[in-house]
C-alpha cells in the first residue's frame, strides 16, 4: 500500500518570499504524484501532477514540484508567494495502473503574512 | 461547464439515524471516487465507481457505509445507523475515466449529534 507524509502541517510565511512544502511516499510500485490545494470555504483543486516524463512540472500559477525518485519526494515550490495562496495544500499519490483512487498526506496549511 | 456537485452541502443528523449523500459528477465521466475528510487530516479513499459498478470498495469503513451508481451518473452514499464518529466532509470526484484526472465536489459535511 502507498502512504504520503506531509511533515509540515502549517508554514507561515511572509508575502513575496520563497516557500517549499515538502511531501515524501512510500511505495512498492510505480506511482503517480499529485498536488490539490484547498482554499478557504472550496473544494480541493488539482493544482499540479507528475505521471511521466519531466520530473519538474509548473503550474499557472507559479507553483512547480520535482518529482525525485531516490528521495521518493516529490516538494512543492514557488519562489514569491501572494497573499491569494494561502490554503490548504495536499500532497497526492495513485497507482499508475489498476485502481487509481488517490492516498493524500495530511496536508499543510500555508499561511501568507503581508 | 458544470463541475461535480454534491446535496446537501450541510447534513446534521441524531445519532442511529440513516443518511443519504448524493454526487453529481461531470458529465461523460465514467469513473467516480467517494472520499472522507476528517477535521485536520486529508481525504481518505472510500470507494470508486467505473460506470455502474463499484471497482473497488475497500475503503468503506465497516457494512454501514454502502453507495449505489444505478445509471452509470449519480451517485448516492447511503450510511445506516450512524455514529459521531462518521461526522466528516464526504467528497466526491469524477472523472472521464480511471486514467484521467479527478475533479472533486464542494463536499457535504455531516454532522452526527
């Protein structure tokens, strides 16, 4: 069975700097790698994957994750954070075959600080 | 075009009492994941639908919990005396099919007093 850890359950941090949120997994097959983010009062949104291909993927809004095997990590990064990011932010694995029901980590709640 | 919704958003039910959440998934999406979300923890799988039938159920906490997708669209997760412990958000997501990305519903969140 697959798990996800998600270490950090909150990050504060203030407008415009740098943040990571970090996500590890475990499993004894090949997976694919999700990140959702939840803001305040709405549904979880997928906000980037990782099936294949480039480990590093980008979002629209500025959010990229590298997908790094030996770690079995797969950390979400952006370089300037806004005040609209707070939310909370999930990391994700499925089976990259079969069932694809998504395992999530506990989440961090990343808190943007004018 | 229209996203996955969910009735009711909010469900407050006395303990011992049956419930009925219904999800209504994209249109065209063939597979369809109900979810759990407990206070400060991230959703856990329940069970997914492909097309009517239920692919895999292991997630369904006890016999309880049972879900329904008659016509290959709605949804309906049915919970039979229920417990405080059941208190939670219910999620659901669609998708075109087990391939393809998940698109989650606002929830419902149920409360058992």
């Amino acid at each position: 069975a697959q798990s996800v850890t998600q270490l950090d359950s909150q990050v504060p941090v203030f407008e415009e700097a740098p943040v990571e949120l970090r996500c590890n997994y475990s499993s004894s097959v090949s997976v694919y790698l999700f990140w959702y983010v939840q803001y305040p009062n709405q549904g979880l949104q997928l906000l980037l994957k990782y099936l294949s291909g480039s480990t590093l993927v980008e979002s629209i809004n500025g959010f990229e994750a590298e997908f790094n095997k030996s770690q079995t990590s797969f950390h979400l990064r952006k370089p300037s954070v806004h005040i609209s990011d707070t939310a909370e932010y999930f990391c994700a694995v499925s089976l990259d075959t079969g069932r694809r029901a998504l395992t999530f980590g506990s989440g961090t709640r990343l808190q943007v600080q004018p | 075009g229209a996203g996955v919704s969910q009735t009711p958003s909010n469900k407050v039910t006395e303990k011992g009492k049956y419930v009925e959440l219904r999800c209504d998934p994209i249109s065209g999406h063939t597979a369809l994941y109900w979810y759990r979300q407990s206070l400060g923890q991230g959703p856990e799988f329940l069970i997914y639908f492909q097309g009517t039938g239920a692919a895999d159920d292991s997630g369904l906490p006890n016999d309880r919990f049972f879900a329904v997708r008659p016509e290959g669209s709605v949804s309906t997760l049915k919970i039979q005396r229920t417990e405080r412990g059941d208190s939670a958000v219910y999620l659901c997501a669609s998708s075109r099919d087990i391939s393809y990305e998940q698109y989650f519903g606002p929830g419902t969140r149920l409360t058992v007093t």
